[in-house]
C-alpha cells in the first residue's frame, strides 16, 4: 500500500532532523568525526577477516572486560583476541 504524501513529508522529515543530530561540527572544538555506518563496518571487518561470535559471561567478568577494554587501543575487540590467544596457546 503507498504512503499518503504526508506520511513520506514526515518520513523525510525525521530522517532529516536524525542526520543533523548525527552530525558534528569544528563549532565546539570536536572536530569533524568520520563515523561508520553498519554495513561500512561490516565491510571492513570481512577484508580483515573478523567473524562475529557472540557468547554469554558472567556480570562481573563482562565488567572486568569492558574496564579494560577502555584503556586497550583496539578496544573490546583487541582485548578479546589477545585474552584468547594466550589462553589457547597456553592450553
């Protein structure tokens, strides 16, 4: 079924105010930002071969991950892979 034309205003409109939201400006000392869509990501992720892998931890453990994902330089990610790889080369 077509949308009514005000329904496709209203739809253009909130696209239009959430993308001036999104933006950000040298305005405020910021500085633009280059930020990635989803699917970007997503591309670069599979040239430099990551594949999501989602698992359940216990509450303390994903607190403890995500304090020292935050000082680690490739984030929760980098930390994951290096915590991984000296686990299993150990084992």
């Amino acid at each position: 079924m077509p949308m009514k034309k005000t329904d496709l205003e209203k739809s253009k409109a909130l696209k239009l105010t959430h993308s001036m939201k999104q933006t950000r400006s040298e305005r405020f000392g910021k500085g633009i930002v280059e930020v990635l869509d989803r699917r970007e990501q997503r591309k670069l992720d599979q040239a430099k071969g990551l594949v999501p892998f989602a698992c359940k931890l216990d509450g303390e453990l994903a607190a403890t991950l995500k304090e020292r994902a935050a000082s680690h330089p490739e984030g929760m990610t980098g930390l994951v892979d290096e915590l991984l790889r000296k686990g299993l080369a150990s084992s």
